[in-house]
C-alpha cells in the first residue's frame, strides 16, 4: 500500500526508522544499502529524511550522493530545503563547518533569513555538540564572526543564536576560557545591539 496517514502507518514508519539507526551502528556496510533502497522507494518525506539522517548521522558511504540528490530536488523549496541545511549542521565529522560554510553559499541561504538561519546554523551551534564545542575552538570562532555580522542586520535573530557561548558553566576550564575570549570580542564591539549586549555582559559576569 501507498503512503497513508493512519497511526498504524504512522508507528511502522517510525520503527522502521529506529531499526535502521540501530543497523547503521552494527553493519554500516549493509545499512548502507538498505538506506540506498529507502531513499529511492520512499514515496513521502518521513521515509526520505529518516533515510538521510541514519545516513547523516553514520556516516555512511551513501551521504554525499543523498544529500545532494535531496538537494538537487527541493533546491527551489527553501521549506523543505532547511531539512537539508539542518543535516549539514548536525553532520557529526570534524570538517562539519567546511560543510556549513558551503551551504551558506546556497542560493537559498541569506543571513537575513530566520528559518535558513536557525536550520543551519541554529543545528551545528545547538545541537552538534561535539563539533561546535572542538577543542580548538573553531565553532566558536564561526559562530562569534556570524554573530558580528547578524549584529548589523538582525540582532534579535544573533540574540537567539548567542545562547550556546553564553550557556558555558558546565564546560571544562580550557573551553571557558575560549568562549570568553569570544564573548570578550563581541563586547567590545562597537554599536553592539542591546539585547546582545546585555547578554555578553552578563556572560561575562559570571
């Protein structure tokens, strides 16, 4: 039967997509076909995003053909496309901001865009954990020059977008001190937005 939507259906799909993720850890090699076979027969974009993200999330070999395949076919749907934008963000590999800064060439990307925004950036700094936090401090640095550039065209967008270099309590001594270098820089800066400001400061003060 064709795509339905019924919460048998509904449950069926999401176990499916449990069970690949599961696949993907134990035998990527086999997952890696299993995901190929999805990607192609899915006929709605639950089965098409769980197939891209077992895919993003491992790894495996069939990332780069989907995600471009994917897209290739929604380029001229910026909705849609922030599903990809958001993969790219989450892609759990050291060259994730090479990638990133690729996507921030994208003809559907602008700065000036929330929603491209918070599906890119928003999904590397908040919930790529292991790469926005590197040791040697390249996602801050990324995310602080972004900040510095939203200031002059969206500052109530760069005063949502701040919260993971303002959030750093529970982080080790060397991380701290690189988010407060960060954080020192955005405070010097002139014409500084209020609502960045205040938040910096505060940072700051703790």
């Amino acid at each position: 039967t064709g795509y339905r939507v019924i919460h048998a259906d509904t449950a069926k799909r999401a176990l499916k997509a449990v069970v690949l993720g599961y696949l993907a850890a134990l035998d990527p090699a086999q997952a890696d076909v299993l995901v190929r076979e999805q990607y192609a027969a899915a006929d709605n974009m639950t089965d098409t995003l769980a197939a891209l993200q077992v895919a993003n999330g491992y790894l495996l070999p069939c990332r780069a053909e989907l995600l471009a395949d994917f897209e290739g076919k929604w380029a001229h749907d910026g909705l849609v496309l922030d599903n990809w934008l958001r993969l790219v963000g989450c892609k759990p590999a050291a060259d994730v901001l090479d990638e990133v800064k690729q996507a921030m060439a994208h003809p559907t990307f602008s700065i000036r865009n929330p929603n491209r925004l918070r599906a890119l950036i928003g999904s590397f700094a908040m919930n790529n954990q292991v790469q926005f936090h590197a040791v040697d401090g390249s996602g801050y640095r990324f995310l602080t020059d972004l900040l510095i550039a939203l200031n002059e065209v969206n500052p109530q967008v760069a005063s949502r977008l701040i919260t993971p270099l303002i959030q750093f309590k529970r982080l080790d001594e060397g991380r701290k001190t690189l988010i407060r270098a960060e954080l020192t820089r955005l405070a010097n800066l002139e014409g500084l937005a209020r609502d960045l400001f205040e938040k910096v400061s505060k940072a700051l003060a703790q």
